[in-house]
C-alpha cells in the first residue's frame, strides 16, 4: 500500500508492503529520480543481508550505485564517520542528480539523511527502514543528524526524503529485542491519537509477536499514517509535533542517567510512558483504568512500564533539567486527558518526580 506525506512541494509517497526491496530501482524510476551514479548507505549487519538485493534492483533500472556500507551502532551516528560518507561520496562522483538510499535502522536513515541533506547543499534521499523504530518512526519526518560526543541528535538539519519504502519482510531478521522496543513507538500513536488501534493491537497482539507480515504492514502504514498526519501540519515540531515527545522526557532522562548502557530507545519510553500515564491520571484526569490498561499493553508487548530502583539519581535529574523543553523549573510534558488524546501540560520537577512513580490507586 502507499500513501502521501502532504507537505506542498516536498511531499512524499511512502510504501510498506512485502518483498519491496527488489523494486526499489522501479520505485525511485517511478517518483522521477533519474538513473544515474548513487550510494547505498548502510551497516555491516543490514548490508550482509540485504545490500545484494537492492544493489541488483538498482542496478536493473540504470542507477549505478557506490555501496557504503559502516559499523552498525550508535557510536557510528558521528562526525568522523559522517566525513567518511562524504568522501566516499565525492570519490563515487555523486553530483546534483544523483540519490542516497539510506538502507538501516534510526541510525543509517539519521546519517545518511544528514550527508544527503548536506553533500552539495543537498542531494535526493530515499530511505529504505529495516529496524521496526525506523520503519515506523525514524524514516518519515525528515529529522536528520549526528551526535556531538554524548550529546545526541545535537546537530542536524530537517530534511525530508523524496520517498519512504519500508519493507516489512526485513523485520524477519531483527533481534526480539529490537523488534519489540519497536512496539514501544507503535503503542504511543495509539495513545496519543488513535484509541481504536490500541485496540486492534491488543486484539492482534499474538500475531505481531509472531511477526505475522499482513499485521505488519497494517501496523506499520498505520502508525506512520499517524506521523506524517501530525509532520504535515508541524513540519518543525513548533506544535502539534510535540505531541510524538509522549513519554520521552522521561525516556530520555532514563536513557541518558544510564549512560545509553541499560535500555534500548523504545524500552526507556515505554516506562516514560507509563509514568505519563500515572501523571496524567493526577493532571489531567485520565481514567486509573485507561492508565492499568496502557501499561497492561505494554507489558504484554515484553516492555516494561516502571521505574527501576534507584531512578531518582543526580544524573537522572541533570538530564531531565537539560531538556529541550524545559523553561524555568518547568518542563513542558505530554500528558493524556483520555487513551487516544494527548495535551501539553507544564509540570515542575516536583510534581513530574512525585507523579512519575505513583501508584496508580
Ligand atoms: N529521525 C528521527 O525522527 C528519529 C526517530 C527515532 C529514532 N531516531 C534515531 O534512530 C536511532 C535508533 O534506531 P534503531 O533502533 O533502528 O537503531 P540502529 O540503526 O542502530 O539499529 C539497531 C540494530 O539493528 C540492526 N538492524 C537493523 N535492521 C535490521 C534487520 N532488518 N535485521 C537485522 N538487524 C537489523 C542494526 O544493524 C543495529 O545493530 C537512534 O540514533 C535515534 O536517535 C531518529
Ligand atoms: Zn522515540
């Protein structure tokens, strides 16, 4: 299935389905890319699996492709590792036509995006997600970047791709953890904006587990569905797009006082979320069993939704005051007035440290 990311004159087709990756070539022919030389961006682990593939349906439709191909993880989200994709880049003779395909997870799509949004002030990108956060959040909104030492995403640059193919068949081989952390950003669309697909995973939860593909694709054209609604209307996140930081703050506060080494992304903010929910149902009058019933979802995904002993530490507060949102002793949080619906609320540190732990009753 595909649809449009309306954005006027940079807006986008996305397309999720099964067996995408031979037809890539096809796709980027079809969105008016012209066949020309290109790189294929990706990591050692997705390259061993995939970069065959895609190099030869590249190759198919005239697009001659440079393979790039990086150290999997985080630490690569770099400027050192940035200045070697430019070089391959300009070594390749990449011009003003040609495209990055950036084939990965969050971290090849943020990279990759950041060298295509900047090699000669900008060149066409195409992102192909692999990892479930990629497929249903990183790849679509056009946030693009590198880390500065231990400060992530410090600079980057908004930069949206000319198309989105994520192929669900990919998922396959993606660690049970990977993909279930995933499932942390899946349920936050519910949350936030959509009560009926809380519904429909609780119903279909088996067979996401089991990595069903049709459940795939539907889960992940509805939860981007969901993203590019709110991209569309906030580009730059000056509003609405706030509302995708639910359980973030906290997430982020956690990722950050355990120096990245004890959660995956998706794990923090499910226990950031959960700890919204306990906040919201103080604040802004979400239903104790709207709550129980978030969090029940959560841990039946394999996540955990409390706070581990010892979370209220020096670091963890420091994190949580140098927060983006924060302005005085307050910080502007993503609550929930009801399951489906979310409100931007200013709570001091306070009250986010005494809620965020609260039993629920
Ligand atoms: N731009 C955004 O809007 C946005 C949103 C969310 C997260 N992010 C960024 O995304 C990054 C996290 O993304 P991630 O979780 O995908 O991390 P990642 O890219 O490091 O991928 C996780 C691991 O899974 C492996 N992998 C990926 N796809 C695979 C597959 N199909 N089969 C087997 N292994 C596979 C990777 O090699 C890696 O080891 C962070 O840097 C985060 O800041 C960006
Ligand atoms: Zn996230």
């Amino acid at each position: 299935m595909e649809f449009v990311v309306d954005l006027g004159r940079s807006s986008y087709q996305v397309t999720v389905g099964c067996g995408l990756l031979t037809a890539i070539g096809r796709l980027a022919r079809d969105a008016g890319l012209s066949p020309n030389r290109c790189a294929l961006v990706t990591d050692a682990n997705v390259g061993r699996l995939y970069a065959d593939v895609v190099l030869q349906s590249l190759r198919r439709e005239g697009f001659d492709a440079a393979l790039i191909e990086i150290a999997p993880g985080e630490p690569s989200k770099s400027f050192p590792v940035l200045q070697t994709i430019y070089q391959r880049l300009a070594d390749a003779e990449l011009d003003r036509e040609s495209t990055v395909f950036a084939l990965g997870g969050g971290v090849v799509g943020d990279l990759a995006g950041f060298a295509a949004a900047t090699y000669l002030r900008g060149i066409a990108l195409v992102q192909v997600p692999t990892s479930m956060i990629a497929q249903v959040d990183s790849a679509l909104g056009g946030k693009t970047g590198v880390n500065l030492k231990d400060a992530k995403n410090l600079i980057g640059a908004f930069y949206q791709p000319r198309l989105v193919i994520a192929d669900v068949d990919t998922l396959e081989s993606l660690p049970e953890r990977e993909f279930r952390e995933g499932l942390a950003e899946v349920i936050k669309y519910g949350a936030i904006m959509d009560e009926g697909f809380l519904d429909w995973l609780e119903r279909e939860m088996q067979l996401i587990l089991e990595r069903h593909p049709e459940r795939l694709v539907s889960m992940v054209e509805r939860s981007l569905r969901h993203k590019a609604a709110v991209v569309s209307r906030d580009e730059r996140e000056e509003g609405l797009r706030k509302i995708l930081n639910f359980g973030h703050t906290l997430g982020h506060a956690l990722e950050a006082s355990t120096s990245y080494g004890n959660y995956l992304h998706g794990e923090a903010v499910a226990i950031g979320m959960a700890s919204a929910a306990r906040l919201s149902t103080k604040y802004q009058g979400l239903k104790v069993e709207e709550a129980e019933r978030l969090c029940q979802l959560l841990e039946a995904m394999g996540l955990m939704t409390v706070l581990p002993p010892g979370w209220l530490s020096t670091e963890f507060i420091r994190a949580l005051r140098l927060d983006k949102k924060r302005r005085g002793d307050k910080v502007e949080f993503v609550l929930l007035d009801r399951l489906g619906h979310a409100v931007t609320h200013k709570l001091t540190f306070d009250q986010i440290i005494a809620g965020a732990e609260a039993p629920l009753n």
